[in-house]
C-alpha cells in the first residue's frame, strides 16, 4: 500500500502542517515517467489523494497527463506552476472545474508549455 509504507513519514511528520512547495521524499529517485505511471494508475483507480501530489509531482517532468483528476484539480494546477519548471505539455481531458486565474497562472510560469490538451 502507497500510504502505509511510501507515503508513511510525509503523513505523519508533515502533512497538513503546511502547504509544501518543494518535498524531498520516497519518490525523487525515480523517472518523472515512472511518478507519472504512479499518479496515473491512482487517478484511474480512484484513490488520488492530495499527500499523493505532494509526493509525486517530479520537477523534471516534461510531460503530465491529470485527465479525470477533478477533485484536486487545484491543488494540482497549483503544484504543477510552482514546481514543474521544465513542463512541454499537460493533460486536462475530462476535468470540468479548471479555475480560469489558476490555469493563466500556470501559463505564465511554465513558459516551455507547448501543449494543453
């Protein structure tokens, strides 16, 4: 279980403490492709969970695909601008509540962005 063994420290030492720009955790000796395949698999199985973001969101990652991610599509926007720096392209499909000012916000400070699906 994610929670139970990767995500064990970040939730009791840090979570809800404050809002965390940058963490250093389980997952940062990892591909930003592998980060990927790890969100994606909780957003499709329906157990992403706001520590998961926290955790997950590489600052290498080009590419980010939160299709079906309404819930914390905020947070994510959020998270996305203020630490993937070198992001080409991001997926939004099936997301319905897409604050206009976060998403012009992300645009602004992801300046490689190329594509919004």
């Amino acid at each position: 279980n994610i929670d139970s063994i990767w995500c064990k420290e970040f939730l009791e030492k840090y979570y809800k403490l404050s809002h965390w720009r940058y963490i250093l955790g389980p997952f940062d000796g990892i591909s930003p492709e592998l980060c990927q395949e790890v969100l994606s698999h909780l957003i499709e199985t329906n157990k992403l969970k706001k520590h998961h973001l926290y955790l997950l969101l590489n600052v290498y990652s080009k590419s980010v695909n939160f299709s079906g991610c309404d819930p914390e599509i905020g947070l994510v926007i959020q998270l996305t601008q203020e630490r993937c720096y070198m992001l080409e392209k991001i997926n939004f499909s099936g997301c319905t509540k897409i604050p206009k000012l976060a998403l012009n916000n992300l645009i602004s400070h992801c300046t490689g962005l190329t594509k919004i699906e």
